[in-house]
C-alpha cells in the first residue's frame, strides 16, 4: 500500500449505498488512515429500496434502514460531514470545498452521488413531487390518504412502485406513460403485460401511450383534451446521474462520469461509484455501462475502495435489479436489452423466466417474475451462467424438468 501523509485521507462524497459501503470495505482492506464521508443529508447513510414500498406503506411509522449508525461510523473511524455539499474540487490542489468554506485535501476521491429524479418538462412540471430521499418518502405517506386522487406519471420501477403503495393505502390511483406500454427499457413486454394487469387488477387506472400537455392545481392536463384530477402528482420518469461537481471538475462524462473498468475517472485520483458513474464491462464485450441498482452499488463500492488502495482489479459483477409490486417479484439479470433471442420458461406455480441469449447462443440476459421468490432461484443460477460465458441449449432453458444447476456445471 502506498505511503499516505498523517492528515490526507480517503474523502467520499455521497451517503447513499455506495458511499456507506465504500468506508466499511477501505477498512476490510485494511486501510487505518482517515476516511471523510461528505453528504448533503443531514442523515447518515440508510437503504433507500424501502422508500418506495414499506416506508409508506407499512402502519407504523417509518424509520431510516441505517446503513451506518452512530456506533458503526465510530467503530469505523469515520468523519461523517451530514448537511454540507461539496461545492468544487481542486484537482491541481487534491482538495474538496464544502459550502461553509472549509477545505478538504484528499489522497483519492470517490464521487458517490448517486442520480436525481427527472423533473418533469412541461409547464406546472414543479407541481409534481419526486422520491430520493427519506424526507420525500414521509411527504408521500402523508399524502397517500386513503380516497386521495394519485397521478403518477411515468410507467417505470419507481413510479409503479408508488402506484402499487398508493393503491394499498386506498388512494385512487392513475398512471400516465406516453411510451406504448409500462417498463419499455426495463423487460421483456410479457413481463411488462403481466405487471400492468396486476395493477389494472389493484383498481389502477392505467393510460397507456398517451401524453400530458401541462400541470395545474386541479391535476394533469392531457394532450387530448382530458383532466386527470388529482391531489398529488408525481413525476417517476427516471433519474440523471449527478455528475455536476465531476463535469465542473473537467472530468470525461459519458452517460455519467466516464470511468475505466477499474472505477477510476479520467483523473487517476478520482474513482466514482453507484448511479453516477458508467464504466466498461468485460463480459458485455467491452460495453459501457451505468446501473441504477442497489447491490451494483454496493458491489462498485467494493472495487473501487480497493483500487483507491493500489488496486487494479476490474469490475465485473454481473448486473441484477429487483422490484416488488403487490405480491410480485420482479428480478433482471445481466443486460437482456443485449439479446436477439429470448426463451421462456414457465413456472408451475405461474412464475416465468425469459432467458436472452445474442445470435451465437450465449446467455446474456435473464428476465423473471412470480408471486413470491421461488423464481429467483432460476434468475441466479441464470446469472452465473451469464458470469462464465455459457451457451445453454435453447430447448434445456425451455423445458422447466431440466436443472438449470446442471446447465452451469455442463
């Protein structure tokens, strides 16, 4: 491990998943110099999947999921600055400036800033409220009353999401996508189907490839005429990275701050973890790629704490996202958007697994979903197969007799 002065550390900008598990692995590997966490939240790190599901919807109210608390960041031997943005970075100097003034010199940098909910881009778009964080969670649950009118517009993960909670508080809810169906980057459209009809089951109001002109007070606004009224309106078209500090850095940004495979900026002391970075992937043919998922972040924090070490080990984990709707499970693993061929194979119990494969055979991609988790079994097993390169016979992925165990180890 290279030589590091007393009072020149590790400094990590961002409290989410990647920020928090970026201090616990500097020290699982070892590292005993100081580590500077910087976040805009006055909250340590907590886990933010719950806020668009039990945060609202469970009777008690909710509390943060921590994931570091007070007792950890001492063990730790972490600095936690809560409530303060870093405003600039000094690459020349290797130091952060925070708001109040106060300079922060670094030995390696990780930006960990996650991505910022879209803002919607039409006139009264600031009517529309938006989750990110813990705050934005207790505002929804306030609002989802039940009878209350819900317009969610915006037919991918974190919209549907709200919409399933808002539907189990007993609001009356509706969902606007203007793309032909819900989750069009997201799945495979016999997934997308069988998703929309458990919320047309839940009494959502599902209007499917139709745009909105404008918001006002007494709801959405439609570009045929109609008023969706409503007494909140939520925008759920996505995130953007948050690469403002790295592009006022001058650091390379392509689809998020552009990192080699390894984690590392276009500057060689600056890494970047999380929703914000796109980095190349070995397995998807040397693709760059940016993931907005829970364990990728955490994952990505992981690498990169060991290459701010000295480390050169390439990240190559392979990409898995869930999300539960009702009493749906919904898991993805690898890049399906990657396959031309896709099988099927259906559960006895009505769960289904489509497994996309390029045009030479091999698995890229597995796509599930079910009522509880007995699916994801299959989903996992798919994802190893993706991790060593596999070409599974078509028919064997078809056939639900055949073990996939046995497929893997083939």
């Amino acid at each position: 491990m290279p030589e590091i002065g007393p009072d020149v550390g590790m400094v990590i900008v961002g409290g989410g998943m990647a920020g928090a598990r970026a201090c616990i692995n500097l020290r699982a590997n070892n590292y005993v110099g100081p580590i500077t966490l910087v976040s805009e939240e006055a909250l340590l790190p907590y886990d933010r999947p719950p806020l668009s599901k039990s945060s609202i919807t469970e009777a008690a109210a909710p509390q943060p999921v921590w994931l570091l608390d007070d007792s950890i960041v001492a063990s730790l031997k972490v600095t936690a600055i809560l409530g303060s943005a870093v405003t600039s970075i000094g690459r020349a100097a290797k130091s952060v400036l925070l708001g109040n003034g106060h300079v922060l010199p670094y030995h390696k940098l990780l930006l960990a800033t996650g991505a910022k909910p879209r803002r919607l881009p039409c006139p009264g778009g600031d009517l529309a409220l938006t989750l990110r964080d813990f705050k934005d969670a207790e505002v929804l649950r306030e609002k989802f009353q039940p009878g209350k009118r819900i317009a969610i517009v915006g037919g991918g993960f974190i919209g549907l999401e709200l919409a399933s909670s808002a539907a189990k508080r007993g609001c009356l809810v509706s969902v606007i996508e203007a793309q032909p169906r819900i989750l069009m980057r997201g799945v495979p459209e016999a997934i997308a189907r069988n998703v929309h009809d458990r919320h047309v089951a839940a009494g959502v109001d599902m209007l499917i490839g139709t745009s909105l002109n404008h918001l006002s007070p007494a709801g959405v606004h439609m570009n045929d005429g109609r008023l969706i009224a409503a007494d909140t309106i939520i925008a759920g078209i996505g995130a953007a990275p948050e690469t403002r500090l790295a592009e006022a850095a001058g650091l390379a940004i392509e689809n998020g701050i552009a990192c080699s495979a390894q984690l590392q900026s276009s500057d060689p002391d600056i890494y970047a973890a999380g929703d914000n970075c796109s980095f190349i992937h070995a397995a998807f043919g040397g693709r760059r790629i940016r993931i907005e998922a829970w364990r990728s972040a955490q994952e990505q924090a992981a690498t990169a704490a060991e290459n701010m070490l000295g480390g050169t080990k390439a990240h190559q984990t392979m990409p898995w996202f869930w999300s539960d709707q009702y009493d749906l499970s919904l898991q993805v693993a690898g890049m399906p958007d990657m396959g031309t061929v896709t099988v099927t194979r259906q559960g006895a119990d009505g769960a289904m697994v489509m497994f996309h494969l390029t045009d030479e055979g091999r698995l890229i991609g597995a796509s599930g979903i079910g009522v509880g988790t007995a699916f994801a079994r299959d989903v996992k097993l798919a994802e190893m197969m993706i991790a060593k390169g596999i070409s599974p016979a078509p028919a064997q992925l078809a056939d639900s007799t055949v073990q996939l165990k046995a497929l893997l180890k083939g």
